[in-house]
C-alpha cells in the first residue's frame, strides 16, 4: 500500500500542539479617555480636534457658574494662605489635575495597545494643554481681585463678567496652543522624550504655557 506524503508510523509521538498566542484585552475605558470620547478618531486634524475639546472643557464651568452666579446674587470665596479665590477657580484648577493625571494613565494604556510612542488618536494631550493655556490665563488676571469684588452682594471677579474669558481671548487662545503645539519649542521636544504617557502629555503642557504666556502679553497690550 502507497502512502502520499510523508506519514508518522503508527505508535509516533505526537508534538504538543501550540497554544494560539494571547490577544491583549482592549482598555476600552482608557481609549475612550485618550481619545478625548472619540475625537481622536475623527479623520482629520484629531490634534485639533482635541483642542477644541479643551476649550470646551473650559467653558462649561464658566457657563455653569454664571448661571449660578445669576441665580444666587452672590458667590462664595475659599481660603488659601493670604488669599482667597473664587470657586470657579478652584474647580478649574481640580478639572487640570485630573484631566493631567487621567491623560498620563490612560495615554500610557494606549500606546501600549497600538505599540506605538506617540498615536495619532490619542488627543487627551491635546485637551489639557489647552485648557492649562486658558486656566494660566483667568487664574493670574483674578487671583488678587477675587477676595474684594467677590465679597459685596451682586459683583463678581472678572473671571465671571467675561473680560477673561471672551471669545476673542478663546480663539486667541486656540491658535497660540496650536501654533506652539506644532513647532515645539524649547523644551517640548525633550519632554517627549520622558516615558508613556509622561513624554505624550508633556509637549503640551509646555506648549499651554507658552499659549498663556502669550495670552498674558495680549491682555496687558489691551487686545
């Protein structure tokens, strides 16, 4: 009897047969925050998309509180070491913190599913930096004048008239953030160095400060 090809004998030891290689899981909840809730994922320009997102981030409380404002007639203050600063402030400030902290956590989770240092999609970088950009800005022009224009019935810090924070001073705001977040400068590029998560947020942080820096210019050259 012919046999085709090359057959075992009868009584051969079989080989183990290999396990099929294991599939990491998808961090769905990481991804969601890394791409800023999908904007990543949008075709075209996702860094600016991004950034769009954190001027949004950095509105809405500021909507939120003066509809509050305008409801309660009044406001009150918090106390830190020789001042007292209002509570949209201090939301702001808690919103970039955990806005920095999640965007480390989860930009770090996501270059390690697509193995890549820097993907495209994640944005999350993109939304803190631009709101550090606009918080620098509100937070220096209110912080010595919140605790006398807040204390009397009725009056508010800039930060809630809006002289801080018009849309001429957003859209400002959005083009520097852009401008330094796609040259880089100084020490942008050796922050992308730094590991995870850390090197993909720090670019942008450094680019929000020269954002604000040119914000500040603009509000003392009375733009």
């Amino acid at each position: 009897m012919r046999t085709t090809g090359q057959q075992k004998p009868p009584g051969a030891a079989r080989s183990p047969a290999k396990s099929p290689p294991a599939v990491a899981r998808k961090p769905r909840f990481a991804l969601f925050i890394a791409t800023a809730a999908g904007l990543g994922y949008l075709p075209k320009a996702p860094g600016t998309w991004g950034s769009l997102g954190g001027v949004v981030v950095a509105v809405l409380p500021y909507a939120l509180f003066k509809v509050l404002a305008r409801n309660n007639g009044s406001s009150t203050v918090v106390s830190f070491p020789g001042r007292m600063v209002g509570p949209f402030l201090v939301l702001q400030l808690l919103i970039a913190a955990i806005v920095a902290v999640a965007g480390v956590w989860s930009a770090t989770r996501a270059a390690n599913f697509w193995g890549l240092k820097d993907p495209q999609r994640v944005v999350i970088d993109e939304v803190s930096g631009q709101h550090l950009a606009l918080l620098s800005l509100w937070s220096v022009a209110s912080w010595s004048r919140t605790a006398q224009v807040m204390g009397a019935p009725g009056q508010h810090s800039d930060i809630l008239s809006g002289a801080a924070l018009n849309w001429k001073y957003l859209v400002l705001g959005f083009i520097l953030f852009r401008v330094f977040d796609i040259w880089k400068p100084f020490p942008a590029r050796q922050a992308e160095s730094l590991p995870g998560g850390w090197g993909i947020m720090a670019d942008d942080w450094v680019a929000g400060v020269y954002a604000a820096i040119g914000l500040w210019v603009a509000r003392a050259a009375g733009l």
